[in-house]
C-alpha cells in the first residue's frame, strides 16, 4: 500500500504543477515533455469517439454489479490484448517507478519522459479501450467508477488519472488540472462485493499499471 501511495502521489504531483519553487520550475519541464509526445495530441479526439457521452449516475448502493465488473475485465483484457509485450512494459516500468524511496515534483519530467517511446503503444491501448467501451456501451466516466468502486473493493485506492485533459491544459498553456483522489471504499464495501472481486485479483493487479495511466 506504499508504494502505491508513492504511485498515486506522482501524478497528484502532475496536477499539483506552478505553485512556487520545484512545482513552478516542474510545471514547464513537464510542458515540455509532453510537447514532445506528438502521439498524445489526438487523444482527446480520440476519447471523444467514445460513443456514450451521457452523465454517469452511480446505483444507490455504491457498488458495481456482476455485469459492470466483467465489463471492466473485458475492456481491460482488450486492451491488454492488443498491447501485447507493451502492456509488460507498460507494467514494468510502473513497478520500477513504485520503487523509488521519495518522489519530488523536480522528478516528475524525468518520469514523463521516460515513457516518451511507449507513447504510441499507450495510445494504441487507448484506441483498443475505447473500441471495447463502445463494445459494451460504457461511457468513459462510468468506466472510471467500475474501475475505482472495484480495485476499491480489493483495498486499492487508484488516483483518477485524466491523460486527456493534462494533454489539452499542456497544449492550451494552461497548468494541469488536479486529478481526483478516489480513497479506497473497502471500509463499506459489501462482503458480497468483495467476494466477487476477489477471484479476478490477480487478472486486475495485472494490469494496475494500465490503469494508473487510465486504460
């Protein structure tokens, strides 16, 4: 659970960017290094291919159904699916970033930049993901709740990372936005929930690293 705090904690350092100091100084290195992601500057177009646009309204009760859950399992497998190797790097290097003792704004360029040559494999998986989610019917945002309710549900909280509009607040020069910090909701939820989550543990931890870059 540290190091996923370490994790969560980099990107809340991508949309904590121009304060004072090492934020102001961090703000335009990471300006920088996302102009050099030629890839990256479709992708808000890409995502608003995503055929339901509607607001999500979560159920009363705050947890996702059996049919939500395997939804998420299958977007996931597509994209993963479609990555191949690349989804194991993608991986790799989240596991090697979690590793590091301290994170410091200062080191949030470097990071970014040393996925520079993995930006058209994530953009690949974005395509993928957004294919399945038509696939499905699924809206982006409702997405984003199946996936945050269910690593939730195995004691995993996941920051809500929005690639899309750090990509659009770079190009229009405007300092990124502050991502959501979602708190895992294991306290409240259901056995029942837990219980079925629990199988696909391994498939979802898996592909944590995907979905800490919002795939």
């Amino acid at each position: 659970m540290k190091k996923l705090a370490i994790g969560c904690a980099v990107l809340m350092l991508v949309g904590m960017v121009g304060a004072a100091g090492a934020s102001y100084y961090a703000y335009h290195k990471v300006s920088s290094a996302f102009t050099q992601f030629a890839e990256l500057g479709s992708l808000p177009e890409i995502e608003r291919a995503v055929k339901n646009q509607r607001p999500y309204e979560p159920p009363a009760t705050g947890e996702p159904s059996a049919a939500q859950i395997e939804h998420l399992l299958e977007v996931q497998g597509t994209v993963r699916t479609r990555l191949g190797a690349r989804a194991d790097e993608i991986e790799h290097r989240y596991q090697r970033l979690l590793a590091k003792d301290s994170v410091t704004a200062v080191d949030v360029p470097e990071l970014v930049s040393a996925y520079r040559d993995l930006a058209a494999a994530y953009m690949d998986g974005k395509r993928a993901q957004v294919e399945a989610l038509n696939g499905a019917g699924l809206s982006l945002e409702e997405y984003r709740w199946i996936r945050s309710q269910t690593y939730g549900a195995l004691g995993m909280s996941l920051v809500e990372v929005d690639v899309s509009r750090i990509v659009e607040d770079v190009k229009a020069g405007r300092q990124p936005t502050t991502p959501a910090t979602r708190p895992p909701p294991t306290a409240s939820a259901s056995p029942a929930l837990r219980a079925q989550v629990e199988p696909h543990r391994k498939a979802l931890e898996a592909n944590v690293g995907l979905a800490f870059f919002g795939l």
